[in-house]
C-alpha cells in the first residue's frame, strides 16, 4: 500500500470517495434530506476543488494495486476549522471505504498526517470527532488524544456536537527508536 499526495487530476475520485465513504460512515444514524443536503453543500466539485487548491490543506489517498482504499485531509494555518495557535494543525477526515475497515489503513493515514506534522515542526494535532462516532473516538484515543473542548457540525438541519480532540507531537528527536545491531 502507498500513500499518495492528491492533487487537481484526482478531483472525480476525491469527490466520489468522499461521497461513499461519507455516506457509509453516517447515512444508517442521519435523515436522508440532511445527508443529501450536507453532500451537495460540501462535497461537491467546486467545494472540493476549492479545498484542494488552497495552499493550507493537503489531501492523500491511501492506494493498493492502484486502488483507491481511503483518505486524509490536513489543514494548516488559516484552513483549520478552529482557529488556534500557529503550531496547530488539524486532520478535518480520516476516511476508509466501509469494504476495508479493520485493516490498519485508518492507522497508516493517522501516521502519516503525524509524520507530516512533525516535518512541519508542529506541536498540536487536533480534530474534531462526532460525539456519537464512538469507534474513531475509541481509534483516536489509543492514539493519545484528548479532550479538550467541542464544536457544532451542521449535517444538513442538523446540529450536531463534536468533540475536540488533541495530541501532542514529539519531536523526532524525542522518539524511542528500536535500533537493531547488525
């Protein structure tokens, strides 16, 4: 498996994928008119290709075989969805297809976003997660994160409560690597 930096050449896929996996995640625990009202509003092609073309965010796609399994997007600086500290960043998605769960493709993306922060010389990783999404807080947790405040999520007419969560980064210099002798 790879992970592969979106750009404006994958904007069908990323819709399509943000779509299915959006409405495999939430559609058994939403109205069908909210569901569609938050997939128009903020998935469509021009949204998305709004968020892949500010330079603040990045998207990646998790592939196998050149099959697309997931994927994660990052906001930095003014693209997050809060506005906190300069040494913030925040992962908005972690999508895998429902057909792949279990697998660790949600871990390997969450590893890469912290990979990416640490290049990055940040000190925070936040996101915001659906309080009644109990497996990505349970997945988040794990993680190290914790609590630290909440914010609504409209989907549709629907206001909902996300929980913020936050992790703080080592520095790579502060990890335990295990070295092999050879």
């Amino acid at each position: 498996m790879k992970i592969r930096k979106i750009n404006i050449d994958d904007l069908e896929a990323l819709r399509n994928l943000s779509i299915q996996t959006f409405k495999e995640t939430f559609e058994e625990v939403n109205t069908e008119e909210d569901m569609q009202k938050y997939l128009l509003e903020n998935l469509s092609i021009e949204k998305l290709k709004t968020e892949l073309e500010n330079v603040n965010s990045e998207f990646y796609f998790a592939e196998n075989n050149d099959e697309i399994l997931g994927y994660l997007k990052l906001n930095f600086k003014d693209a997050q969805t809060e506005k906190l500290e300069e040494n913030h960043f925040e992962i908005e998605r972690i999508y895998v297809l429902k057909a792949f769960l279990g697998q660790k493709i949600g871990q390997i993306l969450f590893d890469k976003a912290i990979e990416i922060g640490r290049e990055k010389n940040l000190e925070y990783v936040w996101l915001g997660v659906w309080e009644e999404n109990h497996r990505a807080i349970k997945f988040y947790e794990k993680n190290g994160f914790e609590i630290f405040g909440k914010h609504d999520f409209v989907l549709g007419k629907d206001v909902q409560t996300d929980l913020l969560m936050k992790l703080k980064l080592k520095k790579n210099s502060e990890l335990n690597y295990d070295r092999h002798t050879y």
